[in-house]
C-alpha cells in the first residue's frame, strides 16, 4: 500500500453531482467494489436541495463522506470543493457516471510502490505500447507525450490519480467558461510537477446517454476550445517547455474537434433534428475560424462532405427499396 496507516485512507474519489440521484448510487455501489479498500469518496452536491443524500445514506459506508454545496457553484467550481474536501495524498476524479474497473486502486497502489515520488500514476492508451506496458514521462516531456494523440490516443481523468499537493499546486481545474478540456487541463499541468508514470491500459470508460452535457450546451465548445489554447500555451511558455509541446497541444484540439463536432452531426442526423445540426454547424464555423485550428479546416470539409455523401445514398438506397 502506498501509505502504512490504514487509519486514514491513501486515495480520494472526488465526485461532483447535481440532481442524478440513481446515476450516482450506481457508481457508488462500483466503487465501493473496489478490491482495494482503503480510500474514501468525496462527494460534492451541487443541488441545494440535497437530493443526493438518501443516496449516501442508504449506503451506511463511513468512506462515504457528503457535502452539501450552499448553493449551486457550477461543475467545476464543485469538483474543486471536492478536491480541497479530500483528506489525503492522492485523489482520483471521477463523474458520477463513468465506471471505474475495479482493479485501478490495486493497479495504482502498485505503481506508486515500484515507482515512487512522481505527481500522477494513469492508465492511458498509448500507441505503439503492448498491453501493461509500464513508461516513465518527465515533467518537462509530460505535455508533449500525453496531449499528442498519435501518442496517447485516450486519456481520462477517471483513470489516473494525481498527487493532491501538485494537483492545488496547479491551480486545480481551471475555471475558464467551460468544462471542455479542463480535465486534460488538470492532467498535464499536475503531471508537468514530478512527471507520471503511464500503464498502457484504460481503467476507466466514457457513458454516453441523451443527458450528457456534451450533447447541448454548444457555446461551451467554442470557449473551451479557446481557453484551453490560452491556458496550457501560457503555461508551456512560463516553464520554457520545447516546440513538441505547443504541437501537441494543436494535434489535441484538432482531433478533440473532429471527433466531438462528427459525433453531434450522427447524433443528431439520426435524431433528424434539422434545428440543432444547424447550431453545430454554427459552433463548429465558429471553431475553425480561430487561427490555431487553421490546420484542421481541410480534414473537416472532407468529413463534412463524405457525411453528406454518405447520407444521399442512404436516401437512394431506400428509395430503391
């Protein structure tokens, strides 16, 4: 274990969670089957109602520890509540509805004993890597080798714990406007402390369902897709980080873009939803009009137009029926 008083738990699951009572016992009741069992879950309530509270109770688990937020603070201001509530070394953010793969805290614990003193332990995919394969990532390559999705094609704050002391250090998650991006923001700039160490393998899944944010809410895309510029740029500048950084940082937003602006167009193309496909085109000509993402308008206009294609012959394709 990475501590020997099993008093006080080694890790944290910080949890923000705003009026989804059921999604949220069902991610209690999976992490508390976690088979390693000395950590505790911070939950932050943003209802000021306290609906999630029955939940917590119904549970009876000291481990369990609740708080209702005054009022309603935003996501992200709820989810640092939950960082500065927790009472230990390490911390592992976490939705309430992504499912965690009960192994992680085992797996984690291990690489923190094997491989001490750095600010954050993951699983991320990385390419190129078998299955397991264990990587040592300087602070000063941390951002170039995490952003650079044809290096590390998936990461999620969910699968990872950072160091407590270097997540505050780092300003926690940043509270630019928008929650797009300001997981990946929190990862790179806590693991630019002490480095990480990285398993190739994913302890961690995004659910996806009609009542996820990033289903609506299109404004948040485009302020996203900016401060995150401005946020990690300002910040490779002030530790005098190299070129590969600030070319990872533009690979990450561009295939961030492509793949959250397709999605929204299959989603709603199936819905048949004409009035939100032209409110994703809008946000998605309001993206690539900002000067950094100049190098992505290519690869989307050929998306766009093998989308359209696609969707004519599938019109033909039933009338000939």
């Amino acid at each position: 274990m990475p501590v020997t008083n099993q008093i006080l738990p080694w890790v944290s699951f910080c949890i923000s969670t705003y009026k989804r009572p059921e999604l949220l016992k069902q991610q209690i009741g999976l992490l508390l089957n976690q088979s390693d069992e000395n950590f505790e879950i911070v939950i932050s309530d943003n209802d000021e109602e306290g609906s999630a509270e029955p939940v917590i109770n119904s549970f009876e688990d000291s481990r369990i520890r609740y708080f209702k937020n005054e009022e309603n603070l935003g996501m992200i201001r709820s989810f640092n509540k939950s960082i500065e509530r927790a009472r230990t070394e390490y911390i592992t953010m976490v939705t309430d509805d992504d499912p965690i793969d009960t192994s992680f805290l085992d797996a984690m614990s291990e690489l923190i004993r094997q491989y001490p003193g750095y600010s954050l332990y993951g699983g991320f995919q990385r390419k190129g890597k078998s299955e397991g394969y264990i990587e040592k990532i300087d602070k000063c390559s941390f951002i170039a080798e995490i952003l650079d999705p044809s290096k590390t094609p998936a990461i999620l704050w969910s699968s990872c714990i950072m160091k407590r002391s270097d997540v505050i250090e780092s300003g926690k998650i940043p509270e630019y406007g928008s929650p797009h991006l300001a997981d990946h923001v929190l990862i790179v700039r806590a693991g630019s402390f002490n480095g990480g160490i990285i398993i190739n393998k994913m302890y961690s899944s995004l659910t996806q369902h009609d009542n996820n944010f990033s289903k609506l809410n299109f404004e948040t895309y485009v302020k996203g897709c900016k401060e995150f510029h401005a946020n990690i740029i300002g910040f490779i500048i002030e530790k005098k980080l190299n070129n590969n950084s600030k070319a990872a940082v533009i690979k990450h937003l561009n295939t961030w873009f492509i793949s959250s602006v397709f999605n929204l167009k299959r989603y709603y193309t199936i819905k048949g939803d004409k009035k939100m496909l032209s409110e994703v085109n809008d946000y998605a000509k309001r993206i690539l009009s900002f000067s950094f993402m100049m190098n992505v308008r290519g690869k989307y206009l050929f998306k766009t137009c093998t989308l359209f294609l696609k969707k004519i012959l599938g019109v033909l394709r039933v009338q000939l029926l």
